[in-house]
C-alpha cells in the first residue's frame, strides 16, 4: 500500500477544506466561546470574527504579497468612520439614521477606500520593503491626527461618533444586537458570519487564482518574476486595494458592533497589534490570521480573569498558585511568543506549528 | 478500510484524551476559581466571575433582573472607569467610594451587593466593549463609572440604546445631559453648565477679557462652551481660546499662546493631572498673577505641586473637597480605609453606588424602566446629603442631572493648609444651591 | 572690485551652483515666514524656537542611537524607543526610590540603559544580522512590547515624574521672554553629549573600524579587528544616549509605558528624513522636526495676521507636520536630506 503508485485526485473535501473550514468555523465559534469552559460570553465572538476579517485583510498584502503594512489601521478606518459619518448627517435625499443612509454610507465607503488605496498604493509599492513599511506608518499617522481635528465636525475628534451612528434596522438590547432587514429578524452574529463567510471565500478565490498565485511568486521572488514578464507593481497595487477594501468591510461590520466611531480604531496600537496577530497566527497560511487574532482576543479575555490556578482540581486543591497579577500582563508572554516565532520561524506561526503537529500525529496514526 | 478507520479513531481517543482531559482540567480549575473577594476589596483590578457568575442569566437577555415583587435579594454593579493610566488615581478613588458604599448599603438593607470593576484604558471604544462584557458576561444589574467623558459619552449612547442603567460616575460634560442625554443615563456629578456657572459672576467681576485654554474633547470643549457663554451673557470678551489635546505632555506653547494674547484673565480649563503641567509652566512662564480660573478643581491635583504653585488659582469651582463642611465620618473612613486623602472622586463614587442601589430598592428590582421611574424627580435623602453640605438635591426629571450644591473654594495661606488627619488645603468661599446654577430645561438640548 | 570680493562672489556663486533651485526656493521661502512670525510677535516666536529646540535636541539623541545602529548595523531596530522610556523610568527609579541626587541619576540611568541595549544585542539582535530588514524590524517591534509590558508590571501604568532638582526650576529671564531653566539645561547637556558622540565617530579609532566594519565586515576582521565586539560596543553607546534622551525628559515631562511607541515612531521620521546613514543628517532633521512642530503654529498665525485670511491659522497641524515631511522626503528623495543612496532600498 506504500509503493510509489500515483497519488489520489485530492477528493472533493480536500480540495473545498477551506470554505468548510470556514463554514465550520462560523458555526462552532460562539457556542464554544461562550461555553463556561472557555470564555463564557457570547459578544466576543462578533469581534473575533471581525478582527479576524481585519487581519486576513492584512496578510492578503503581507503573508501573500510580502508587502509589510503598519497603518492598516486607516482602511479600517475608512470602514468605520464613513458609513457613521453617513449616518450621523444624512445625505441630500437621504435622512440621518435611515436604512437606505446607511447602505449608501457603506457604498461610499468602500469607493473612497479603494479610490485611497489605489493611489497610496501607486505612490508607495516600488519603494522597497522597509520604507513601504515606514511609509503605510506614516500615511496611517496622518490619517489619525486628520480626523482627531475633527475637520468640519465631522468624525468627532477624540470624542468619535456614537449619537446617531447606528441605522434603524439595529436593534440593541442589554448586548444582543439584532438586525431587523427584509422582515426577519437575524441575530447580529449570524449577519457578521454571512459576511465574513462571503469575504473570506471571496479572498480564498482571489488567492487560488492566477492573481493570487502571481502574488505569492512576487513574495517569494520578486526579481525572477519580473524577469519572468509579470508586471509586479501593478500586481502589488492591486493587492493592496483589494487588502484595504476587504479591510474596509470588516470595519462596516466594527462600526454596527461598536454603536459607530472611535478615534482608537485609527489608531497605531490597532495597526501594531494586527501585524501580532498576522505573524503569530502564521503569515504562510490562509488560516493563520484566524489563529493568530483568537489566540490574541482569546489570551486577553481568559488570562486577564485568569484568577487562581488550582492544582489539580478546584474542589481538591492541594496547590494553588496565584496567577492572576502575571497573567494581568499576558501581552508580555505574547510577546516573547511573537518574538520567538519571527526569530525561529516567521512564516509559521502557531497555525503552522498547529499543521506540522497534526500531519506528525496522522503520520504516527496510519503507522499503527 | 474500515479496519484502519477504526484504528485511527481509537488511537486518536487515547492519545488525544489525555491532552485534553488535562487542559479541560485547567481550564476548569481557572474558570471556577477567583470568587474569593465577593464585596470587591478593592485593588481596582478585575473581579472576575464574581456574583453574576454566569449562571445568573451571564449570556442571557437581561443579565440578573430579579422577578419584580419577588424581593431584591442581590445586586451587581458593574464598573468601568479608569485604573490605569492617566486617569488612574481618579478612577480608583472612585472605586473606593463605591466600595464604602456598599459597605453601609448592605448593613442599611437587606440586599447584597457586589461590585465588578473593569479599566477602560482611557479609551472609548474599550470601555464600551468592557461594559459590553459586564452586562453580558458577568451579569451585571446596572452600569457605573468613567472618568473621561469621552468613556462615559460612548458608553452612556450605548446604554441607551442598549437599555442598561448606567451612571457616568465622574463625567462632567454638558453633553451627557444635553444633547446626548438618554433614557437610562443619570449623571451623578456636576454638569459644566454648573460648575461654568458657580464661578461666572466671579470671572466677571475679576476681568473683562478672558483667554480660555480647554482640553480638546468632549469635557473640555463643553466646559469652554459654558464659561464662554456665561462671560459673554455677563458683557466679558473672550479674546482667545485654545484647544489643547488631551493628553499632552508639553503646554509650554499653549501657556506661550495664553501669555502672548495679552489677556489679563486666563480659564484654565484642564483635564486631570495635566492641570499640574500646565501650572507648572504657568510659573515657568512668570505669568502666575495673572487672573486665572477653573471651574472643576479637584484637590489631589494640586496636592502633587508644591504649596506655592497650588495656590495660584484665583477663581476655582469645585463639586466636592475635604473642605466643605459635611461627610466628616466619611473623609474619614476615606483615610483611614485607603491610602488616600479624600477628594471629590472619592464621594462620587459613593453617590453612585449609593442612587443606584437605593433606586432598585425603591423599585424593588433593578429592572431599567423601573429604575428609572423611580428616580425621576426624586428628591434625595440619603446620607449623601449630608456629606454635600446638606443642600437640596434631586434627581431632575428632564434631563436626568443629579441637581445638587456647588462650591466656589480659594487655597488656604501656607500655613494654614493642614495635611493631618487628611489634607485640607483648600476652603470653601461661596455654596450655590443646584436650582441657582442648573441650566434651564430648554438650554439643555435634551428631549427625553 | 578688489581681488578679496570677486574672490567671495566667485566661490558664492560655485557654491550656489550646487544647490538645486527647490531647495533655493523652500530656504528663502521659510526664510521669510520666519521672519515674519519673529517680527509680528518675538516673544512668542523666542519660546516657541527655545521649546522646539529643547524637543528636537530629545529627538536628536534618540535618533542618534537609531541612525547608528541602523546606518552602521543594517537592523531597524525598532525597540529603540522602549530604551529611550527605559531611560525616563530608570531615571525616575534612581530619584526616587533610591533617593540619588539628579545629577547622579543622570550617570546612572543611561549606563543602566545602555547595560538593558547590550542584553537585548547579544539575546536578540545578533541574530538579526544578515536576515531581511523586515524581520528585525517586527522582531524588534515584539521587544518593544515587551519592555512596555514589562515596564507596566514594575512601574504600573500611570504616568510618572521626578520631582525637579531645586536649583532648575522656575525659569530664566532670555531677552524678550522667560524660559524654563530645566528646559536650558535639556538644551546644554544634549548639545554636549551629541558633540562627544560625534566626536568618537569620526575622529577615533574606534568609530575608524566600526565604520570600516560597516563597510566590509570580511577586510576588517581580517586585519585584527574584533568587529563583534566592536559592533556590540556601539550599541551600548547608541543605548547610552537614548537613555539620556529619556533621562533628560522624564524630569520635565514624565514617562508612561505609551512613551516607547509614541517616540520610535517620531525617531525613525527623524533618520528618515535626515538620510538612512548619516548622522549629521539625523542632527539636522531631528532639529528641523523639533522645530517645525513648535514654530509651524506660530508661523501660521503671523501669516494669517499679515494677509488677514483667519483660515490659514490651522489648529493642531504641528502634529502631523512629521509624518506630511517624511511622506515628502520617501516620495520625493528616499535618501534623504544626507543619507547615502541605496540604503534600504
């Protein structure tokens, strides 16, 4: 059975793991979150969901592109501050807080993202690696003093948007959201798993393509692929427009969940902590952004009510070891992880770890 | 096939049980733990699973309301507020105040309160998915807290629209009980309209031109906005004003600006700590006799300067301080109990804790609509009255301010400034009644 | 003419063929603005040039460590600003908790710093050298958040200050206007650790092998010179400074675990605009940012006074001002005002 005969067609769930993945990934996500044993609250599955849209955004043009961007923030932004602003004021024709004001907000939004990344992208892809980097820095930086001035009282300064931010067909009730659209009535959670099932699919195929494909080339080996013919800045800036506007997405999904605006979401920590969870996710994977930022948002909700650690149960404790002011500062042990993994493996990350653990258990199973 | 398939799953079974038998085990051991400060003692640090453990409804639509008429047994407050950061001090003597009352609200009724603390980093957006996770996860019965009125206005829009009680503890905005005032957001403090007010005829008196330096957000902007209109309503010019951003490390250029527009009177409308920079640079700058006027002083501010540089206030309003004549008992359990000399943040966090509790007593739930009928128009008579001087104070219906006294302070002459058994550095020179200085229902902006 | 003038004109007139018309034009052009602010109103322009002196002298020794280790090294080192804060915190440990007199803190703190910069080199760094810029630029970064974690645990995470030596306080009368004197001070002993800096640079033997190092690491190590050790070496001193430069700060200003983040980013604006590789370069634009931050307001507004249009007088542009020049400079001319082509690229 293990001669050298030719390998199988990959069968129809290998070659769609990846949107099942997904799908199964959207189901399972709250009910496991929210189970006592892990976190034990629901509302942290949205954002999880929608950073983890963020975050793949980001590694379309960093893991696929091997475009480093520290002010990813500012698409986010766009996603963000637009529709509110949209919401907010109103638009000729179009009354403050309506329905319709608020899906024109997300069109307007997406156009101004792509038209902003397109040009960015124009000015800054040919300029090598680390000023690319310094650069997204610096644009992102503008972008957040900009908008803290508040030009035209529009984005609220440091105050942000939350009057008036949120379209009529949300409704709020002590945390639960519910979107009312078309007659039904949906539970928040599950529009954000539409959308993020759609995108994300949507991002699978655009890096199963040719495209996709010429843009891994590109990161691996810039210098032969143009030798090769390919046009590598205009690939490169089209991967950044699609990475700022599938962004841009996740940020209307952020501004629904955070009842509108707030200046920290152009802010440099968001950018800072994206590039954390992207690397230490595993830049290499399409699921490595997924890994990356619930290790992250999961690290921060269980360690920091991460109190006492019973040994070993919590009805027979014959040691207990107080954790609780270590774990407080739980972004330093995710730190020295990042820091590690950029060290040892910086394409891996915990996703590939998780890959080469469990092809190593497989391999050790079929053995048996 | 089937044989290997078997295999595998057997062999997955007692390989992979293990593992997970052991990180379930953990993860247990670490969920169920940490419930052994109930009454919150507090290090401003998360409580964790305290009281609404979850099982209280943690997940569900309305996180621990008690059946209406059953008895209110048990409460949960939960608290967002600053206990880290610029904020910091502020924010914990907050939490200190509300623990204290507590304390006597338990032993007044027969309820049992529990408080769940959670830092909100100075940053809007945290806060509000801070407060998210108290009403979802821990369950908690009402809302307090915030420093920032930038926290407490993202958080109040949510509640609202969210339909959770909640008290901005520490917020001062005009904002919060103006324009976005709301349902079931009752704001325990002074509103700058107030304060603006308390110290208006004063500023007027004292100058006719005034330059008005404000933190550049919500708070400050408001504050400028009450004390330009107060001085311009009195026939005062405001030559100048000056957003400076929140938090800033340098005020030398706005305290140069200040000093080269001439004015003889300057509002030093500053938030928190940063009021001691910009004191700070006021002496460097050799322009300390100038008029200068605040209307929101806190003490601790200036007990971090030397004596010298605290008194160089001219003109101060104040909500609260160790120098009004009232609470005597409760400074002192605030200094014998903490650290901690009292000041303002310390009682407003007792006034908080201490409305919410009461008004779900008196509703006999903590359900929000309930909550908020009962303190509609009430007129308060809890100890808290006493603390504030004894005035008249209630809950306006309008616009939901807690109308209350305020005070118009200068510092003491160096000598007299005591520090034992708590620091008294600073004394009361007029008492307002709230109805004086309130703002009218229609100025507000507020339809509720 | 006599021979002494046509001599002048003649070497005035080769220099100023060298001189590309732009940047003819933008000198007399922030000639004249600043000249106009100085003349409408001097006191104000004096603080506001003192203040953005005493910021662009900070900035200047922090950069200085960046632009060493970047220029001579080839790693971004991002966790530059964590040993600046470091600098701030140490500082205000050795003033306060251990009650040294500031002067002596003021030894302590930075060689403290510079001790932290050598452990994180031999640990971290070391391995960066000869990989892809970007991995130690997001290595380096996940050591910044390790040192603000860390900082946040021993220090907590609200601002902190020292108080001011007596004798340093309150302020000196200069001319037209007052000024903080601590804030002089800051001015002078920056000044005098940049010149010995660039003292050891150029003219030692020392800064000679480190720079022939940099040049070709085989050649030099081939003729005795232990350039590991060197390298190491300059580190410390690039740490040294950076410390000062917090040390320096934290008096007047106080630090906070955000101080890490808040200034690497302005530090690499600063070698980014002077010129990736040199160091005088980084002198310049580190004072040209201090000041452009500090006058840009003034100048404004005495623009807005003399043409009478109020719109001119934007608020808070003296933020985004770095970030507009460096987005400029990357565009425009990647190398910067001094920097040397290629680096980086």
């Amino acid at each position: 059975m293990t001669d050298a005969t030719a390998p199988d067609p990959p069968s129809l769930f290998e070659r769609y793991r990846v949107p099942l993945g997904l799908v199964v990934l959207v189901l399972a996500l709250r009910p496991v979150v929210s189970s006592d044993l892990l976190l034990g609250f629901e509302a942290i599955a949205n954002r999880m969901l929608i950073l983890m849209l963020f975050v793949a955004a980001f590694n379309l043009l960093f893991g696929f592109t091997g475009l480093l961007s520290f002010g990813h923030a500012m698409f986010l932004g766009f996603g963000v501050y637009v529709p509110a602003i949209v919401v907010v004021n109103g638009l000729p024709g179009l009354p403050p807080g309506g329905s319709l004001t608020f899906l024109a907000g997300v069109v307007l939004a997406l156009l101004a993202v792509a038209v902003f990344s397109y040009l960015l992208a124009r000015l800054i892809v040919g300029k090598g690696e680390i000023y690319f980097a310094l650069l997204t820095l610096a644009v992102s930086q503008a972008v957040y003093f900009v908008a803290l001035r508040d030009p035209g009282g529009l984005t609220g300064g440091s105050n942000g948007l939350t009057r008036g931010a949120l379209p009529a067909f949300v409704e709020q009730s002590r945390g639960h959201i519910t979107i009312h659209a078309f007659g039904l009535s949906v539970d928040w959670y599950w529009v954000v798993g539409a959308v993020f099932l759609v995108a994300m699919v949507g991002l699978w195929q655009v890096l199963r393509s040719p495209f996709g494909r010429t843009l891994v080339a590109i990161r691996d080996n810039e210098q032969l692929a143009r030798a090769m013919g390919v046009d590598t800045t205009s690939y490169k800036v089209w991967s950044l427009t699609f990475s700022g506007l599938l962004a841009a997405v996740a940020g209307v999904l952020l501004e629904i969940n955070n009842s509108g605006a707030s200046i920290e979401n152009l802010g440099v920590l968001t950018s800072g902590d994206t590039v954390l969870m992207a690397v230490l996710g595993g830049i290499n994977y399409f699921f490595g952004p997924i890994a990356g930022t619930f290790t992250w948002l999961f690290a921060e909700d269980f360690l920091t009510d991460f109190e006492v650690l019973h040994l070993p149960t919590a009805e027979v404790s014959l040691v207990s070891v107080d954790l609780g002011p270590a774990f407080q500062f739980w972004q330093f042990f995710l730190g020295a992880l990042f820091v590690v993994v950029v060290l040892t493996a910086p394409e891996e990350g915990i996703w590939g770890y998780v890959r080469s653990l469990s092809a190593r258990v497989k391999r050790r199973l079929v053995e048996r | 096939m089937s044989e290997d398939e078997r295999v595998t799953r057997r062999a997955f079974l007692q390989y992979g049980g293990a593992t997970a038998g052991t990180a379930a085990a953990i993860s247990l051991a670490g969920c169920s733990s940490g419930d052994g400060e109930s009454d919150g003692t507090g290090d401003g640090g998360d409580d964790g699973s305290d009281g609404g453990d979850g099982s209280d409804g943690g997940d569900g639509s309305d996180g621990g309301t008690t059946d209406g008429g059953a008895g209110l047994e048990s409460l949960s407050i939960g608290m967002v507020t600053s206990t880290s950061g610029p904020f910091a001090v502020f924010g914990n003597a907050a939490v200190t105040g509300a623990e204290l009352a507590i304390q006597d609200l338990e032993s007044e009724y027969d309820v049992s309160v529990d408080l769940t603390t959670a830092d909100s980093q100075l940053d809007p957006s945290t806060a509000l998915d801070e407060a998210r996770s108290l009403v979802t996860d821990d369950g908690v019965d009402f809302l307090m807290g915030a420093v920032s009125s930038a926290v407490a206005l993202k958080v109040a829009g949510w509640a609202n629209q969210n339909g959770v009680t909640y008290f901005p503890t520490g917020a001062h905005s005009s904002a919060l009980t103006g324009e976005a005032c709301g349902q079931y957001v009752f704001r325990p403090s002074a509103s700058n309209s107030m304060l603006a007010n308390t110290i208006g005829a004063e500023m007027a008196a004292a100058a006719d031109e005034w330059y008005l330096m404000y933190s550049d957000y919500t708070w400050g902007q408001t504050a400028q906005e009450a004390v330009s209109t107060i001085l311009e309503d009195q026939g005062k010019t405001v030559v100048g004003t000056e957003a400076v951003p929140f938090p800033s490390d340098d005020y030398a250029q706005y305290i140069n600006n200040a000093k080269a527009s001439g004015a003889p009177a300057i509002g030093v409308l500053i938030a928190g700590l940063d009021l001691r920079k910009a004191a700070n640079q006021i002496i460097a700058k050799g322009i300390q006799d100038r008029t200068l006027a605040m209307h929101q002083l806190e003490d601790i501010v200036y007990w971090g300067l030397d004596e010298e540089s605290a008194s160089i206030l001219d003109i101060a309003g104040q909500v609260w301080g160790p120098g009004v004549d009232g609470g005597d008992d409760f400074k002192q359990r605030v200094a014998d109990e903490s650290e901690m000399d009292p000041y303002v943040r310390h009682l407003l966090g007792y006034m908080s804790a201490d409305q919410g509790v009461r008004a779900a007593v008196r509703a006999d739930t903590s359900d929000p609509d309930a909550m908020r009928d009962t303190l509609e128009g009430h007129e308060v008579d809890s100890p808290i009255v006493e603390m504030k001087g004894g005035g008249e104070m209630y809950w306006r219906a309008e616009d939901h301010q807690l109308v209350q006294p305020t005070y118009t302070v200068s510092s003491l002459p160096t000598g007299e400034m005591s520090n034992d058994p708590y620091k008294t550095w600073f004394e009361v020179e007029e008492t307002f009644a709230g109805d004086d200085v309130v703002r009218s229902v229609a100025d507000t902006g507020c339809s509720l | 003419m006599n021979d002494a003038t046509t001599g002048l004109v003649r070497r005035t007139r080769r220099r100023l063929a060298g001189v590309s018309p732009v940047a003819g034009v933008a000198t007399v052009v922030a000639a004249v603005l600043l000249g106009n602010a100085a003349v409408q109103e001097p006191g104000l322009f004096i603080d506001q040039a003192i203040g953005g002196l005493v910021y662009g002298m900070i900035l200047v020794m922090l950069s200085l460590g960046l632009a060493l280790v970047l220029g001579l090294m080839g790693v971004v080192n991002f966790a530059h600003g964590a040993l600046f804060m470091l600098g701030g915190y140490f500082t205000y440990s050795a003033m306060e908790t251990f009650g040294l007199p500031f002067v002596a803190a003021l030894v302590v703190a930075p060689i403290a710093v510079g001790i932290v910069g050598v452990g994180m080199e031999v640990v971290v760094l070391r391995r960066l050298y000869g990989t892809t810029p970007i991995i130690g630029l997001l290595a380096t970064f996940g050591l910044t958040l390790m040192v603000e974690e860390a900082a946040r645990f021993v220090w907590g995470a609200s601002g902190l200050q020292p108080s001011k030596p007596e004798v340093l306080t309150g302020g000196t009368d200069l001319l037209v206007t007052r000024v903080g004197s601590y804030r002089l001070f800051t001015v002078f002993v920056s000044a005098l650790s940049v010149a010995v800096v660039y003292y050891l640079i150029k003219n030692t033997d020392f800064g000679l092998s480190v720079r022939a190092g940099v040049q070709d690491g085989e050649m030099t190590e081939f003729v005795g010179v232990n350039l590991p050790l060197r390298f190491t070496a300059m580190f410390f001193l690039g740490s040294v400074i950076a410390g000062l430069g917090g040390a320096l700060r934290v008096v007047e200003f106080g630090v906070d675990p955000g101080t890490a983040e808040e200034f690497v980013i302005l530090a690499f604006v600063v070698v980014v605009i002077g010129g990736v590789g040199s160091l005088f370069g980084s002198v310049v634009a580190g004072l040209l940012v201090g000041w452009a931050q500090f006058l840009l307001p003034v100048v404004l507004s005495s623009l807005a006074l003399v043409t009478g249009v109020a719109a001119i007088e934007v608020e808070g542009v003296g933020r985004l001002i770095p970030f507009l020049v460096m987005i400029a400079v990357l565009l425009v001319r990647p190398r910067g005002l001094f920097g040397e082509e290629g680096l980086l690229e």
